[in-house]
C-alpha cells in the first residue's frame, strides 16, 4: 500500500507542491533575514556616529549620561588596547559618518556558558572604535530590545508559514485529485470498454478523439506505461487492454471471414460446376442426370451446416444467444445422446460410464456440445473402433467425457484445435472433417455456463476431449 501511495501521482504532486512553497517561504526567510540585518547593521553605525559626534563635541559622558545611555543600549568607554575586527569597505564609507567610516569595528558575542543560540544573537554587541583628539574610544551598542522583536515577529512568521504548509496539503491534494478525476473516469470508461461484450456508437465515439492516431492499420500502436504514474497507467492500461481486444476481434473477423469465404467458395463451385454439366450434357443423360442432383443436395446441405453454424457463432460472439437455463441430471442427456448415436452409427462400438450428476445450463446447448464431441470421434476413429461415454463427478465439477481409439492429434496442434475453421493434416479434408467450426462452438458453449475443455489425444492411440462444467449445490439436489 506504501509502495503504491508513493508511486501515486497525486502524492507526488503534492509532494512538488509542498516542497516547492517550502522552497519559497525559505527563500523569502532568508530575503527577510538578509534585510532586517542589513537594518540593524545600519541602525548600529547610525547610533555610533551619533554618539561619536556628540563625544567629539561635549567628550565623555557623566556618570548619569552612562545611565541614561544604558537605556538605550549604548556604552561609550576609553579603549586602551590594540583594537581588533574589520573595516567598511572603502566603497560604501562615504556613506557614513567621517568619525566612524574608516575605523576598525566587531560584533562580540556573550559567553555561550548555558545560553541558548537565540540568547547569544539577542546579546549581540556591537563595537565601533574612534579615535579623538588622540585618544582611542570604543562605542559599544547592544540592540537587544530590536533583536527580540524581530525574533519574535520572525518565529510568528515561520508560524504562520508552517500553518499554511500543513494547510495546503490538503488543499492541493483536493485540488490535484479534482483535476486528475476527468482521466480517471476516462480509465473507468476504457477499462468497461475493455471488458464488456459490446461497444455502443456512443462509448466508442467518447473515446475517437483521445485515440485518433489508431487506425485499423495500426491497431498494433499503444501508449507506454514504464514511467508512468499510477493514475495514468491505469488509464494508459485501460486503454491498451480495450486496444488488445479489438485487434484480437479486429483480425479475429478478418480471419474468420476469410476462412468463411474460402469454405463457402467450394460449394458454390462445385454446385456450379455440377449446374453447368446438366446444362450441357445431363439434360437427357439420366446418369449424369442423377449424379449431379445428388453432389448438388449434398454440397448444398454441406453449405446450410456450414451457415448455421456460422450464423451460431455470429450469434455467440454478439451475445445475442440466450442461455435457457434450467437443473437437469447430465448423465441422463449423456444417456439419451449415446442411444442416438448407436441408433445412426453401426460401425463403432460404444461404451459408457455414467454417474449421477446434476448441473445447471442450457440443456439443448449442452447436447449439442456432446453431440459435437461424439461426431469428432465418430469421424476419427476407424471402423470397429471402442468410443466411451463417461459422466463422473470431480469436487464441485462435472466431468462430461468422449474417448475414442482413433487417429489421434499432434502435440502442437492440440492448442490449435479450438481455434475456427483449423484442421491439422490432410486426413481432415472437408469430406471428413465437416466446416473445422463444431469444437469452436463447443468450447463457446462450455465457456459461456464457466466451464473449460480438456483435451489428451496421442497419435495412432486415441484422443479424449472432456467438458467440465459447475455442479449444482448440493442444496439444490436434495430439493
């Protein structure tokens, strides 16, 4: 949670925020601090040359001068020894008194002892040696009522300062978060985009001017989400996520109608064909004749599967198909599929393993699934060949599985099977594979009632292909 606060852009925000107005108030502490020096720099040299002034003219002060003096913080005394300290530059000396301009000065701080720092500058002195009529004299001022008022308006400043600090980080933190709120509701719409099923005219138009260098022709374009803050990932990821969804529907589509034209491309010649042979010569040939009307029933009736099962799809992929869902005993539609098929199938011997299981789905969906698996088997496996029906119960799923002894799968195309219109060698010709579309509608229909498919198939051994599906709580079952 740490991690991902500081990573927060509006944490770092504010944080720039926060040390850019501390940055500001420390800066204009140290103009302010630079100034009422450089004041009471010019109030001490202006006090000593008052006071040099008036020592030339009336010498020292009496005793109850010196008292008088003492108010005001200022001590004038006969100095004896070597004076140390510094001189004015000579730029700036023409600006002060002539008694004083070009004499030796020092600032002499108390004995620290247990003063504390602010003690020591409130008992700054400061010292100006003159010489008069060929005496040296040093004259001390002490501006401890000045250093305290200012320290005191200084530490309420720093307060002040220090108030408004604490202040503005919530203040900005609203501010950055009120400003940030647009893009964030730009994520949460893209990232709705991005999962949803669908994409109205108006979600997709909300978003065209924000993605307008995305074309069909570069849907492989997306926006770089190493540097970026946490707000902005997650609308940089939303939207990469929506893109990635549409250019796998994008050339999904392309594929699909291009495989779609390719099969519906053969029947149609061929009717055609067979069309043109009775037009020539079949008109009074009755074996021509007949031969062309039976190629023409089968490829047409090849070409209404072949439809249907696209139209499904379609239907599927719009999710416009809807389930009518319902609690039934699986093993008992595993039963009624098996005696239909031994009923057309003479040529396979068949097996079954069934145990009573209750699921909740689509009954017609789920025995076309079946229906599907045992046709695959039927069409792979050779003659005399074992299939087996099994139903089992595995935790809290259902195990629907067809194994056959047929020709099997090769490992790399196992993945691949599911996928439209694929067939893995020439043995799967149209003759005996059909359109390549029933696992693609089996698995859509397993998908959508949260199931999967399982597939094991080795080659001159047989292949297994298995629907699990949710079962119905066991509450349920008892009712």
């Amino acid at each position: 949670m740490r991690d991902k606060a500081r990573s927060s852009i509006v944490w770092k925000l504010n944080t720039k925020l926060f040390l850019r107005l501390l940055n500001i108030f420390v800066n204009l502490n140290f103009c302010l601090a630079l100034v009422c020096v450089a004041g009471l720099f010019l109030h001490a040299e202006h006090i000593a040359g008052d006071a040099a002034e008036k020592l030339a003219r009336t010498g020292l002060p009496s005793l109850e001068s010196t008292e008088w003096l003492d108010l005001n913080g200022i001590e004038i005394s006969p100095h004896t020894v070597e004076p140390e300290g510094f001189h004015l530059p000579l730029s700036i000396q023409p600006y002060f008194s002539s008694l004083t301009a070009a004499e030796i000065r020092s600032i002499e701080l108390p004995d620290p002892g247990n003063l504390t720092m602010l003690e020591r500058i409130r008992d700054v002195t400061y010292n100006v040696t003159v010489e008069l009529d060929n005496r040296s004299y040093i004259i001390s001022y002490r501006p401890q009522n000045t250093l305290q008022i200012l320290i005191t308006l200084f530490g309420i400043i720093v307060l002040i300062e220090f108030i408004m600090l604490l202040s503005n980080i919530s203040s900005n933190g609203r501010m950055i978060r009120q400003t940030l709120r647009p893009i964030e509701q730009l994520a949460e719409a893209t990232r709705s985009l991005s999962h949803d099923g669908t994409f109205s005219p108006e979600q997709l138009k909300d978003l065209a001017g924000k993605l307008d260098d995305i074309n069909a022709t570069r849907l492989d374009t997306r926006i770089s989400v190493g540097e970026t803050q946490s707000e902005l990932k997650s609308l940089a990821s939303a939207i990469n996520g929506m893109l990635d969804r549409i250019n796998d529907s994008y050339r999904s589509q392309v594929r699909f109608v291009s495989d779609a034209s390719h099969e519906l491309r053969t029947p149609i010649s061929v009717i055609q064909g067979y069309a043109n042979l009775l037009d020539r010569w079949g008109k009074k040939d009755e074996k021509t004749l007949q031969e062309s009307i039976d190629a023409i029933k089968h490829e047409t009736e090849n070409m209404k599967g072949l439809v249907e099962q696209l139209l499904f799809l379609a239907r599927g992929d719009n999710n416009t198909t809807a389930l009518q869902m319902e609690r039934f005993e699986l093993s008992a539609l595993a039963h009624v599929v098996l005696q239909e098929t031994q009923m057309i199938d003479g040529g396979h011997e068949y097996a079954s393993t069934l145990t009573s299981v209750y699921i909740n789905a689509d009954k017609g969906l789920i025995k076309q699934a079946t229906r599907i698996l045992i046709d695959n088997a039927m069409k792979y496996t050779p003659s005399g060949k074992r299939i087996t029906l099994s139903v089992s119960r595995e935790k809290n799923f259902a195990r629907l599985t067809v194994q056959d002894e047929g020709i099997g799968i090769e490992p790399q195309a196992v993945p691949l099977i599911f996928e439209r219109f694929f067939r893995t060698d020439e043995s799967r010709t149209r003759t005996t594979g059909g359109s390549g579309l029933g696992l693609s509608i089996a698995q859509w229909i397993t998908e959508r009632h949260g199931g999967h498919l399982e597939v094991l198939s080795r080659l001159d051994v047989g292949t297994r292909i298995s629907i699990i599906l949710p079962l119905v709580p066991e509450a349920e079952n008892q009712t």
